[in-house]
C-alpha cells in the first residue's frame, strides 16, 4: 500500500477540533437565510473554562517541575511513585488487582494510550473487532496497522435501559471470524451509554472462550448520572493476560491540556507498550506527570457537584432535543456526549454541520466520524457553560426547521 | 510478522533512562573488586538540575494555564499562534522559508516528531538508509513500520576536521538499491560530528537525484560549538517537496520535561503528520505549547554562556579519555555527546557498562544501541555538573584499567 493510500484512509478533516482548516467551498448556494446571533459554543470538545481543572493541579505541576530532572526524566512508562499512587487508586476504583510496577504505563494523553494498547496488541492483517457507533480513532488505528475490521452493531437507540445494546451474536460472529482483538469504550462515546452487567459479562466469557484481547477504553467512567450502575470489565476477567484497561484525566477532571493518559493491564502486553512509547514519544510526559498525584484524591464533594452540574446540562439539552419533531435522542448514562439523530434535511448531513457553524456560531461532530450508520446523527460534548449550550442548541433546532425536508 | 517478533525487535532493555528496570543477573563471578565511591551520574541524559530550564519557561507555561481551553485545546498540530512564532525565528535560525500555516507541527518532544515523520513517509518494505552509528530509535523506527534498513556507514573517528565522516559513496548505493527515505541526526548523535558544507551540498544533490525524502534531525543544532560551522540541509534543498527537520527545546535549553518537539518542511508530510498524531496522542502537547513563546528568544547571552559550560566539560572530559591508554574519542563539534572507543576488557562491553553502574555509580549507554560496529564504545551526554561529571569518568578510568585485558 502507498503511503498515500495509507494516509488517505486517516483523513481528519471532520475530525473533532480541525474545524479552524475548514473552508466555506461547497456551501455556495446552499445556505438559506441569515445567520443567527448567539455566543458561539464548540460542541467538538469540552469546555475546561466552564468547568476547570480539579483543584490543586496547576499547583501539583509546579512541584513537579520543582522537583526537576527526577521529574523531567522517569522511565519511559512513567516514575514509579507516581504509578504506585495511582495504582492503589485504581485497585479502589475498579476492584481488581493493578501490578504498579509491570502492570501500569502513563502516557501523553489517552489517545497515547490507546494508540500504544491497540499497536502493541495488533498487527498486520490481524482482524479486530470494532463497535459502530464508537471513538472515532479506533477505526482509524486499525487501518494504520493494515488490520481488518469487523464491525459489530450497537443498538443504543432501541437497547432497554441499562444496557448498552450491544450486538453480541454479531461479537461472536466476529470471533467466530477470527477477530482476536475487541476495542471498545465503555461509557460509549458517541453515545453516552454504559454496558450492563450481562453485557460485560458476556464480553469476558467470550474473550476468555475465543483467547482474545480486550482493550476498553473507561475515559468517561468517572462520570456517572444518578442511577447509572457502572461494571468494570477487568473486575470481571481478573488477572487475564489478555485485557488492557485505559483511563486518564482529561474530562470529568478537565486535566486534558496536561496530556495525561493512564493503561493497566496485561504486564505483558504493557511491556511492548512501553517499547513502542520509546520510539512514539519517548516517555510519559514529563513534569505533568505529577498532576496525576491529584488524581482520585479531588476534594469530598467535588466530584458530586461536577456531576451534578453535567447532569443538569444534560437533561435540559435532551429536552430540547427531544422537542424537535422529527428528531430522537437517547438520555446519556454517563460522560457527557448526546448522539441525537436528526430529521430529514434538505442539505446533506455535512452541509448542516459547517451551516451550523457558519450560520449559527454551533461545531458538532458529524455521526459520520463514529459510524458510516450513523450519518443522521451529531455528537456533542455538552460539557459547556450551561446556559450557553442552551441557547446554542436553540440554534440548532431553529436551523433543523430552517432546512427541514 | 506475529507481534512477539514485531516488538522482540524493539527491545529497550539498554535504552538510555530504562537502567533502572536492570538487575544484576549474569554479573555473578564477573565483578572484581570493591565499588569506587563518588555522587553518581547518569550520562544517559542531560541534568537539567545542573543546566536549569531557559529562563521564563515555567511563567510562560503558567500564562498558558491562564489563558484555559484556548490553550488546552489548539489544532492537532499546534496553536497558529505558536506556530506562527516559531516559523518567523526558524527562518532565520536555518536560512530557509518556513510555512507556519501548513508546513509546521509540533509535538510531543522531538521523540513524537521523529515517529511521526518517519511513520508519514515510510511504509512496509521501503526501504530506508540510516547511518550507523545513529540515534538509537532510528532503526527501531524502521523495524516498527516493516521496512528494511539499508545501512550507511559514518567514519567519525577517521574523519578529517570539520567533516562527519559520511560514507558519501555508500549512500548513493543505498539510493541506487532503492531507498526512497535517508534519516539521519546533524549534529550526530552519538558522534557529535556536524555535516561540513560539501557533505550536505552532496546529501541534497542525492536526494534530489533520486527523488529520497530526507528527514533530518538537528535536535543539537543551536549547541555549537566554537570554530564549528553549521549548515542547514533545507537551506540546501529550498521549498523542497521532500525535506522534514525535526528540531526541539528539550536539549541545550533544557525544556525536556515539557516533552515539545517541531518538524518543519514539505507540506504534504507535515498534513500526514498531523493525521498519525491524531491517532497517536492527538494534539501538540496542549499548555506546554506556550513554552515555546520564550524559544529562540532567551536573554541576551544567556546561550552564548551554556555553550560556554558545555564546551569546557566537554574539553575536560575529552582530555580524561584521551589520557586512558588505548582509549580513543574524538572531540564533538557540537552537541553534549561523547562516543569514546574503550581498549580491549576481560569482560563483555555489556559487562562493563553495567559494572559501571554497580561498581562506580556512573551510568552510560552502550555503542551498541546506536550501531552494531560500535560494541566497544560507550555514549555519555555531559551535559552534568561539571566537577561530578569529572570525577564519575576518574572513577570510569579506574575501572577500565581494574577490567584492562
């Protein structure tokens, strides 16, 4: 494969957060109307200004670089003190043993992480199986390898409550295709759901029956809306040698500007990541490291009102959404995206998202990103100023009626 | 290729940082005599406590904090700002155009930008030519990619003055045989040899010839040292469609532990870049970016003065090896690296380097790990404190003549 071909199949020019390259080309003629005033919100990330880092970060930080080269230089998976710390904490959050020091990696954000799980766990030609919607990246990885992969559907919109939908005959068919390695992330970004204790449990059985390698990536499972039950895969595969799981701090902590990622797991499998960080960026990063001492130890009750707060958010949105006719929404679990499904438009689906950046101020992530199902959906990152979002999404709605089929 | 195999070639067990993971099996009955006592160093990377961070750098990363998401979150490549900053002062740093918009990325430390590079323009069974010895994760990188490594040998210790020793005729036959990529460190690393004009003037002329990309790390660019003329190979090659230089602050001014790196040149390798760095660790390092406000742009003097330090540790050390019988080392022009030749030892290389660490308290890294010619030299970065960085190599003396066959 040329190295063009390769690079094609990553294009990211709708990717979350690149808007700022787009071009207004392509548009001509088909926007409608004015634009609408309102302060602009980008629903293609979160917004650390309204909701700000966990206290004492920053200050965290300095001590790091205080502490200077014993900080800037750690070994390549990161200082083991802090691996320690973290370590214990991770035991206490998800109920099974963590090997602090075989067991653990950190990483230059999640993305590093999930990079260095999924290269070191798969290689050329190898089949993986891939839930649709889900993160955008994972289908991108495994084209980076030349891998194949085996789409499995997730039925988010019609799944009872509780469960996430999962297609797990269609799982076992992927195994049974010879899918050797399952990534998934578990609250589901695009779409906000959290997989049920039978789902989890099937996916262990499964992988156990099949030897496959499971790589769940938990980044949003902090972030849990009142009733939601939340299971952890690794308490339920303890000591596989054959389960990779990836957290971090940039969301429900907003700690994402200081590029923080955590993976634990399989030592073996954690071995070859940290063979491959040396190579991709050397060693976890350097003084924001020490942020992470910070981390599962935030204030009492600080984590209750950031929930509280996103929850609020959350349930107004999907009642905004969900008064649009035409339009279906699923309540999120969990982290903090809405997946709604739009109404038949007069443009395409990518022509309203850059019209509703250009006309009413609002960047959404095109469904596309997620699933190629998935065309009639946006996602949004509803952890914004509240009232902001309110308004943008009152935007939206009004652009919907403008362009309605 | 399973991945066992694929990562058995991306062993780090010797790495320089990675000393730590060592035990001292295998050195049972091989260590004679007592350990010599002494402040231990570690010459596997710089002391940034001896050579503290440039001046501001902590000031500027807390204004990036302050300035919250519109730091945190920038472009997959950079904020434009930044990158609007660094091109004006690169181009008069290399003498050559720089295009802040689309021909610049920044990373996470120059580590990120070598992957990346090499990772957008090399694909499985390409071929590459990589100079022996070189940065060790050069050839790693290859083996990562499944592409085949055509060797090109430098003769550093035989070279003229002001010459790095390229095998000039080698590389036309690593052309002539297919290679389409050439990746090479100027200043060498671990050499600390400079290019002279005519070598790269014959680099371009190769490249062009034979449509290679080159990708050129100049990581130690800024630290020369006096009576060294550099010359920037894009100044060589300008507007070229095939040229990436990969340069960073975590060396002379010490700005590792902020893990930045920029790669500048063709833009079409730096848009593919960008799109592995959006699966890799998906953006620049986001509030460590700010830190390179103050690059290019230290206090009046304050550069004139570390390379002033550098270059009489350097002139002390050099002097100390040359006075061990049979010990050969050539005087770097640039760079904190010395690569000297060891006489003959009645134990292995390997031995030595770890009864280095057991018995002296100083720690090197083996020539191995920058190529397989090399076995019989050791790399130091003397970027330390200058008196224990004296004492450590009394103390290596010491044991060379304990182990002298």
């Amino acid at each position: 494969m040329s190295i063009q071909d390769k690079f094609a199949r990553l294009a990211n020019d709708n990717a979350p957060g690149q808007e700022v390259r787009q071009t207004d080309e392509g548009l001509a003629g088909v926007l409608r109307g004015d634009r609408l005033d309102g302060r602009p919100v980008d629903f293609s990330h979160g917004d650390v200004d309204a909701h700000p880092p966990s206290p004492g970060s920053f200050d965290l930080f300095a001590a790091g670089v205080a502490l200077g080269g014993a900080q800037a230089y750690t070994e390549y998976r990161g200082d083991m003190g802090i691996r320690e710390a973290a370590a214990a904490r991770l035991v206490a959050f998800t109920g099974a043993p963590v090997d602090a020091r075989d067991g653990l990696i950190l990483t230059p954000g999640t993305q590093g992480a999930l990079f260095l799980a999924v290269a070191a766990t798969v290689t050329r030609g190898d089949k993986v199986a891939i839930v649709q919607p889900d993160y955008f990246a994972n289908r991108k990885l495994v084209e980076f390898l030349e891998a194949e992969m085996l789409p499995v559907q997730m039925h988010h919109a019609s799944a009872a409550p509780g469960e996430a939908g999962l297609d797990l005959a269609g799982l076992e068919a992927a195994f049974r295709a010879g899918a050797r390695t399952f990534l998934f992330s578990n609250p589901n970004n695009p779409a906000g759901t959290v997989y049920s204790p039978a789902e989890i449990a099937r996916i262990a059985a499964l992988a156990a029956e099949y030897g496959a390698t499971v790589i769940v990536d938990q980044l949003y499972s902090r972030l849990l809306y009142s009733g939601c039950a939340y299971t952890h895969l690794r308490a339920a595969m303890p000591g596989s040698d054959n389960l990779v799981t990836i957290l971090g701090p940039s969301k429900t902590e907003s700690l994402s500007g200081y590029r923080l990622g955590v993976a634990f797991g399989a030592p073996q499998i954690v071995s070859r990541m940290e063979k491959l960080q040396a190579i991709v960026s050397l060693r976890a990063p350097g003084y924001s490291q020490a942020v992470l001492r910070g981390w599962f130890a935030e204030p009492e009750g600080w984590m209750a009102e950031r929930i509280a707060r996103h929850q609020a958010i959350r349930d107004d949105l999907v009642a905004r959404f969900a008064a649009i006719p035409g339009c279906s929404v699923r309540a999120p679990e969990a982290g903090s995206y809405l997946f709604p499904r739009l109404p038949a438009l007069t443009i395409t689906p990518a022509q309203f998202v850059r019209a509703l950046r250009l006309q009413a101020g609002v960047t959404v992530t095109p469904g596309t990103e997620f699933s190629p199902h998935c065309a009639d959906s946006i996602r949004l990152n509803f952890s914004q100023d509240h009232a902001a979002a309110v308004a943008a999404v009152e935007r939206l709605a009004a652009l919907v009626e403008r362009y309605r089929r």
